[in-house]
C-alpha cells in the first residue's frame, strides 16, 4: 500500500508543479493563451498519477491487489508508461513554445509512452478482477 500512496504523492507534486510551470513558462515567452503541450501535463499527472492511483489505493484496501502476481509488473508499466508520455509532452511543449522544430520520434516515443501505460491500465484492471472473483469464491 506504502507505494501505491508514495507514487500518488509524486504524481500529487509533479501535477501541481507542471500547471505552475506551463504558466510561468508560457508567461515567460509571452506565449499565455496559445494551445501547447505544456497544458495538458498538469491534467495528466493529477488524473492519471494522483487520482487514478488514489482510487488503486482504495481498491488495495478493500480486495488486496497487491496479492495478486499480476499487479506489480502492471503497476510497474503503469507508472513507466505515464512518466514517459508526460515527460515527451513536456519536452513537445517546450519546443511548441520556443518555436523549435521538433521530429516525429518525440510524438512516436509519447504515443509509445500511452500504449505502455495502456498496458498498465489493462493489467491492473485484470488483477482487479482476479482479486474480486477470488474474493467472491470464498464467500460462497
């Protein structure tokens, strides 16, 4: 449970400081208004990170995910698939902003970055479902 809480946390301070970054850097290029990466971190990290891993956390509680073999690779991809989606939409924002060209392999490793997490999605969404059958096999 400890980890699930401490990556909720992380993603809890990287959301909050990727929504002060996107305005103090977009106000810095005088760039406030325009549509960029930079303005969907912030929602990614506290909904996917922060929100999503609070809701895991709740589930822990109630059906002991952790238990199952499945849940810690899936939790693993998870967290790799959204840092390294987040972390290509960071560094595609910065160039939006700076004006600076930037090639397909920065969208390719994001997109990347969002089939890993998919996995992770999936993963964690079968454990769940193996911790309530066998939750539900032992009450009847």
């Amino acid at each position: 449970m400890k980890k699930i809480y401490f990556a909720s946390l992380a993603y809890l301070i990287l959301g909050l400081a990727a929504g002060v970054f996107y305005r103090e850097f977009t106000k810095h290029y005088d760039f406030e208004g325009e549509k960029t990466q930079l303005s969907v971190v912030h929602t990614h990290l506290l909904s996917l990170g922060f929100l999503f891993l609070l809701i895991v956390l709740a589930l822990e509680k109630l059906f002991k995910l952790t238990a199952q073999g499945f849940f810690n690779p899936s939790f693993w991809l998870f967290n790799l698939g959204l840092v390294t989606a987040t972390s290509m939409m960071v560094w595609h924002g910065i160039y939006q902003v700076q004006g600076v060209e930037f090639g397909a392999a920065l969208t390719g490793i994001a997109g990347l970055g969002h089939i890993i997490m998919s996995l992770g999605l999936v993963g964690i969404t079968v454990t769940l479902g193996q911790a309530i059958f066998t939750d539900s096999r032992k009450a009847d």
